[in-house]
C-alpha cells in the first residue's frame, strides 16, 4: 500500500511513502501523528486503520480543514501503541 503525505506547499506534489515505512517510524515511537493528503482514497485510510488495529495499536483519524474550500483539507491520523 502506497499512501501521500500531506503537502507543505499547496503548488508541490503530495510525497509518496510506503506502508513498510509508516510501520517502522510508529515502531520506534509509542505515539506518532501524520497527516496524509486528501489525494489518498478514504479506503485506502480505512485500510490502514485495520492493518494498524490488527497489530493492537489504537487508531484515530480526522479530517482537518485548513480553508474554507471544500477541497481544502488533510487526514490527521494519530497512532498510539
């Protein structure tokens, strides 16, 4: 699974990162927080909630808006062992 992360520059593209990575950067903290792009699928998030829930790790996730456009928002999920 290939998700993007959320971008830093509204004029950049959103950067791409694989699931093996997300899972070595939450085994080295007890709580992380990341904030995905409103490019990835709703899916592709649920996905990983179950793939994360699996490994009994507590999962939450939200949409944040930043603007006051429809398409203005990030996913901030926060994964905690």
């Amino acid at each position: 699974m290939e998700l993007k992360f959320a971008r830093t520059d509204i004029e950049a593209k959103p950067k791409k990162v694989e699931l093996s990575k997300i899972e070595q950067m939450v085994e080295k903290n007890d709580s992380i927080i990341f904030y995905f792009d409103r490019e990835n699928s709703h899916k592709d998030l649920l996905e990983l909630q179950d793939y994360f829930e699996a490994k009994g790790k507590s999962f939450y996730m939200s949409e944040v808006k930043f603007g006051l456009s429809d398409n203005e928002y990030m996913y901030q999920v926060h994964i905690v062992s």
